[in-house]
C-alpha cells in the first residue's frame, strides 16, 4: 500500500515537472517570437553600423524657432521645444555632417539633434537641452555611428539596439529554453530509470 502511494505521488511529481519544463519551452518560443517581431526589424533597418569618432564643430539652440515633436502630427502630447542642432566633424570621411541622438531621434524630427520626451514642464526641458549642448562643446571628441553604405549622410550618437543589446535580449529566453529542456530531459531519465529498475 505504501509502495502504491509512494509510485502514485512519484508520478504526480513527474507530471508536474515535465509541465513546467514543457511551460518553460513554451513560454522561451513566444519570447523569441515576440523579439523577432519587435527589436530584430529595428535592428536589422540600422543603416548606422559602423563605429568612428567625431568631433563637435557647433552646437547651436534655435530658441527662436522651436520644433515640434513631429511634423504634421495632430497629437495633444506634442509640443513645442527648443531645437538643438549639433554639427560635427566625422573622421572616416572628414565630412561635416549633423548629429541625431539615435535612429528614432532622424524619424521624429529631422531638423534637431534631441527630441524629449512627453514632459508637461517646459522649463525641464529648456534646461536639458541646455545642459546636452554644454556637455557637447566640453567633450569634443565622442565615439558616433555612420552608414558606411553612403544612403545616409549623417551620424548618429547611440543606436537603439546594439548587438550586445540583441545577444541580451536573447539571453532570458536561451536560458528559460534550456532549463525547460533540462527539466524534461531529466524527468525522462527519471522515468526510464524507474522503469528499468521494475523491469529488474
């Protein structure tokens, strides 16, 4: 009777086991899916590639003349700011080109080098991009991104999503995927070994 429970509960802890081994695999499947749908397009658009070392030729705020988060767009959160542009010398090319913060930063509004986010106070915002040109005419000489290919004359500061960004992103559900195959492996050789072992 004690052997029968013992088996009974074995078996319930088995079954437990290989599902959540099997919820683990299932679970890194749509993480993966959901990253290849998400960052992988971003990644693979980046025509900003390359790594080089720019120097800051000016950087100039049009307080005058602020932009708009985007052009044409008719949504209440934009509003008015002022428009940093930041122009500097890349040394791949000697080119003078101007500088974006990152790829998204191009796609908001071409004409500045910063877009802020959604913020209600504007005197905030005046004194980042203060404090971003200041920071840029102290640090002359920066590490920057340009296209090598040409479809693009201008850099970038950062990239959204670098390769070490990418691997990272693969890394949660690389080890969730392994874990859950482990879990499954081992409750198989569990199982194997029971049954071996009440064969003999």
């Amino acid at each position: 009777m004690l052997g029968k429970k013992l088996v009974t509960a074995q078996k319930r802890g088995e079954t437990r086991a290989l599902c959540l081994g099997l919820g683990m695999v299932a679970c890194s499947m749509m993480m993966y899916f959901f990253i290849g749908i998400t960052i992988v397009p971003f990644y693979t658009k980046s025509v900003w590639t390359t790594e080089t070392v720019c120097k800051v030729l000016k950087a100039n705020i049009k307080d005058q003349d602020p932009c708009p988060n985007s052009e044409g767009s008719e949504d209440e959160d934009v509003f008015p700011y002022p428009c940093l542009q930041v122009w500097v010398n890349l040394t791949a090319s000697g080119q003078e080109v101007m500088l974006y913060q990152t790829e998204d930063t191009l796609e908001r509004n071409p004409k500045c080098s910063y877009v802020p986010g959604k913020s209600e106070n504007s005197k905030e915002v005046k004194a980042r991009i203060e404090t971003i040109a200041t920071n840029f005419k102290k640090y002359q000489t920066f590490p920057c991104y340009y296209d090598p290919g040409g479809t693009q004359a201008n850099v970038i500061l950062s990239r959204l999503y670098p390769p070490k960004g990418l691997l990272f992103a693969f890394l949660w559900p690389t080890l969730m995927f392994t874990g859950g195959c482990l879990i499954i492996f081992l409750v198989k050789i569990s199982q194997y070994v029971s049954v071996l072992s009440a064969w003999q």
